[in-house]
C-alpha cells in the first residue's frame, strides 16, 4: 500500500485539520467531538441540516458544509459510522430554532446512531427529522445494510434540501423536499479496481485484470454481477438500465445527470460516461436539463464510476440553481 | 489496462463531447479543429486568452473555460502538443479586437506550436503575446523541455489574468499580470504510482511497491529522485524546501498555498498534505492567505500530488477573488 498519510490511525483528524486550514472561511471544525460546522452556525431561525457517515468518500460530507447545503457534516473514522455523541454535538451546534434535519445514507450503522443522537437531542427540546437516502438500484439487501444503500444520489438531496432551508423553508417543507429528492432519483456504480483502506493496507477486494464489478457500493460491498471488462458505451447502457426501470421518466422529462467519480477515475473518462449517459437519455426524449460531473462521492482511492439520474421540476430546478458556497460545490453568492 | 474508455484513439473527441453536453450553459465546442470556447466568444473589447496543450491533465485547461479565465482551450492528444491549425482558429474565435494572450506550459512542442499560431494570427492583424509559465522547480531540462517544466501553477496564472482581462485590462497589462503571477509560483510534485496512456496501454514508467518518484513531471517525466515511501509529513517537507528556496517568501508574506492532486489520489490525502504545508508556512510566519485543494493539473489516473506556492500581493489577491464562472473553478457571479 501506498498513500500520502502518516499514521494510518490519525488519517482522518489530520485530514480535517488540513480541510479546517484551508477552508475557514467557509467552516470551523470541533476537534472533540469531531464534527466540520458551517462558520456562522447557528443561523438563527433557519432549519439546520447535519449530514455524516464514514470518511474515505470525500468531498461527500465535509465538503458540502457552508452556505446553501449542509450546517454540519460528522465524519467517522474510514468507512466506519461515527458515534451518536459527535451527530448530537453536530445537531446541536446547528439548531438555530427552526429544528434540525438528519440527512442519513442508508447504512445500518449511520442509520442506527444518527436515530439516537434524534432522540437525544429532543431530550434537549431540539426537533429533528431524518430522510434516510437510498437511491443505489444496484441491491436490494447488501453488506451493511437493509434496503438499497444510499450513494451518490445523497450530494443532490443535500444541495436541494439545503437551498430550500436557505431560503427560509420550515422543517417540515425542507424534510419534505429532501423526500421528494430521494424518491426521484436512482444510482448505479462500476468498478474497475479496489479501494485500499488505510488501516487494513489491502485492497477491499480483488478483481481480476479484465474484471469489472458492475453495482459496487461504495464501500466495496458487492454488486451485481463480475463482467469482463466493456467499452465505457456498454457500461453506461448496463448502468442506465436499471435506473430508467425504476424511475422510469417519460419522453419531454427534464432530468439532472451525474456522473460521480469513485476517487481513482480521472475526468476525461468521465466526460466519456456522460457523453453516453446524456445521449441514451436524449434518444429517449429526456431533456438532460442540468448535470454534475466530477469525485463528489467517493471510494478512496476506488477507480470506477457510478451514474445518478434525478428527474427535475421547475421546484427542483428552482432549487438546484440557488446559490451555494461550500468547498466541493459553489455558485451564486 | 482498466480504463472506462472506447476505442483508444477517440478518448479525446469522445470526452469533449461529454464536456460539451454537460457544460453547454458555459462552453462551445468547434470540433473541427477541436477547440472549447466560451459560450459569448468572441467579448467585444475584451483581451482574449487562450491556453492549451496535451490531453490527460484535466480540468486543465477545458475545465477553465468561461467567464472570469479562459477564453477558449485547444486539447490535443493525450500528452502531445496541438498542432498550430486549432490554436490559430481558437484565436480567431475569442479576438474581440483587444488582441490575444496565449498562456503555454513550458513543453518544447506546445511552445513551438502555439509560436506558429500566433504568427499566423497576426498576419491576421490580431495581436498576441505569449507567457510561458515554468513554474516547476523540480529539475531544470527534462523531457520534452529546456527549462523549467510549466505544471500546476498554471492554473494560477489563468485564474488571475483571466479575471484582469474579465475586469477590463488591456493586452499589456493581462500579459503583465501574467508574467507576474509565474514569476511568483513554484511548484513540485510527488508520485507513488504512474499514469497509464490509453493508446499505450501500459504504464508510463515503474516504481518499485515501496519507491515514490520525487519531482516527477504531470507526463511522468522523471524528476529529482526514487525513494523509498515515507510519511506524508516527510514528503511534504521535501517537496517544499526546494520552493521556498527558490522563491522564497519572507515572514508576514501571504501566500496562496496550493495542493493539487493528480488524478488517482483521494482528497482525504491532499488535506494531509495541506495541513503539514500550512504548518510549515505558519511556523515560518508566512500568512496562508488563500488555498486551494483538489485534482486542477492531473496526470491521467497518476497517485500523487503537487504543491504549488504562490506569493501574493494586494492586487494578486483582489484578481484572485474575483468572480470565475467555469466548470472546474467557479465563484461569485
């Protein structure tokens, strides 16, 4: 193994002092409990929005905490949840009275200490709701979790839920919108390699040197199926499929395309997914109306990609293009 | 070889075209000769500035593209030169009547090209100037090179003169600015892995399971020395101490400390990175007055990283912060 780190056990609160140094501007970071807070928070009156999980996805959270998406984000160690006591530290660094949304990818980890941290915090008469995301369409059950995970979908749910609380939405209509997101958008991952965590030194899995893993979660966890390697057309198809079932959007649709990069993919491969992705959905009458392109979820140092579809409305629209000031995502001001 | 590619020989053309179908709202593309140009090119009254150079470093330079930077990008092949006919045309295409300024990285074809053009174009009656940037303190000739390589720093200067020719500056004084900003940034870089060119198939060069090549090239040029791996604090300091001789900046100096991933490495481990270099700066009394982290001049799927310094000044600082609307860089409005 080889990576740019000291101590494997230090990674990720070195990683975030470094992420705290060149970022504050935007945030400010409580060393103990660990947690990367928006610099002004609490923002009085405005629903606070907490997101976290296990590092090892950035720029998903920390990333994404600043003005317009994210009050807080909690990092836990390398694909491991962190602990009710830094999300209730998080929550309540954020609650500027208008209550607290818990932005949670559906892994049986966050899931369950994201829930305790919610009802410590109403001990402390702070409301909170949770959206769990779970947009992969790779599995049903998986390693990790019960139902489908949560993936990349998760950065468009945080951008439109945090520009609908920017703008002065209450906590139920900006739980409502983080639903609404979640229910219209669907994701699918491939991997060419595996990710290396820094603690274990070896790689998450092995594929072979013509192997591809089609579904991979993003955390290495099984997909569905091992394929011998494909032009990157035939991956986008095969990663398109599922995703269009499930939605399945209707000719004149508007929708948002992304294409995430799993850490290890350099860009002009993606603009290569994309180029496919936008023209299968473009022959079926779809208007690719916005789009995202880039490492915004994900898996070390994993190469692969995975592709998110989320059909738009004027609302969502409205939403995405609101401003956002944030270190992995920004326009507007 | 894994890539998320089809044929080898369209990577290029392929890509651009997935820039083009996500970025439309930014960017054009002429495909024939292949060049990316702002959306409202040419900007009447407004110096042009084109930048260009091999594939396989991006978002450098198509991601820079639009308002606030480059006016327009020519790609050529994955780590070769454009030939002279798409930089001419890009030139053509972004004069506004204030002349051009090509901004070229330090690569014995590049230069030699983009000279062709720009004495084609001003047999056109446009005037342009050129600045080599040769921010890389690494070795003095290296392949493909005689002098400093121009790498990461790049970005720096686009970004700062593209916002003087935003804000209304003449050919004079965007070229000035230009020179400026090159004359005040030094980089060098690390690699831990090497980058594989789709035609070729195979990886560029080989390091040994525990061995990192330190200065190496954004091509995988060899660079100063093969070591074995040491921790990331180690590297840093190393990388950095040729810098800060060369520039070298003295206490209450600001500087923009700039970390730049190169393809293959995750985001965790360049904040690692920054954390140590803004803890050298710092404890030199050098004021880290603005940063930037994340993969800006990539070497395909290369793990690695780069830190670039650069010496500020008020006006530095102002151009700096100035609105930039592209799909890599965007800021303000």
């Amino acid at each position: 193994m080889k990576k740019l780190i000291n101590d494997p056990k230090n990674v990720v609160t070195e990683a975030v002092a470094g992420f705290e140094a060149a970022h504050s501007d935007l945030i400010r970071v409580s060393q103990e409990p660990l947690f990367i807070v928006r610099k002004d928070a609490p923002v009085r009156g405005k629903v606070g929005i907490v997101s976290g999980g296990g590092s090892g996805h950035e720029p998903l959270h920390g990333g994404f905490v600043g003005i317009g998406m994210l009050d807080a984000a909690v990092p836990g160690p390398v694909f491991t949840s962190p602990t009710p006591d830094p999300i209730l530290a998080a929550t309540k660094a954020v609650d500027g009275g208008a209550g607290v949304l818990h932005i949670v990818k559906n892994y049986t980890g966050d899931v369950l200490n994201f829930e305790t941290a919610a009802d410590l915090a109403s001990l402390d008469d702070i409301e909170v709701r949770t959206v769990i995301t779970n947009d992969d369409v790779a599995v049903k059950d998986s390693l990790y979790t019960a139902g489908r995970r949560g993936v990349a979908g998760t950065v468009l749910v945080e951008k439109i839920a945090g520009a609908a609380a920017e703008l002065g939405g209450d906590l139920q209509a900006v739980t409502a919108v983080a639903e609404k997101v979640n229910a219209r958008v669907r994701s699918m991952g491939v991997a060419l390699t595996p990710c290396v965590v820094p603690h274990a030194g070896e790689p998450s899995f092995v594929l072979a040197e013509d192997e591809i893993e089609i579904g991979i979660g993003i955390h290495g966890e099984p997909g569905r199926s091992r394929i011998p390697l494909e032009p990157a057309d035939a991956v986008v198809d095969r990663l398109l499929q599922p995703i269009l079932e499930d939605l399945p959007p209707a000719s004149g649709d508007r929708v948002l395309l992304f294409v995430n990069g799993m850490g290890g993919t350099p860009q002009i491969e993606l603009y290569i997914l994309f180029r496919r992705a936008a023209e299968v959905l473009t022959g079926m009458g779809v208007v690719v109306a916005r789009s995202l392109v880039g490492n915004y979820t994900t898996s070390l140092d994993m190469q692969g990609a995975s592709i998110s579809v989320l059909q738009l409305d004027d609302e969502l629209i409205t939403l995405w293009d609101a401003p956002v000031q944030t270190s992995a995502l920004r326009w507007g001001r």
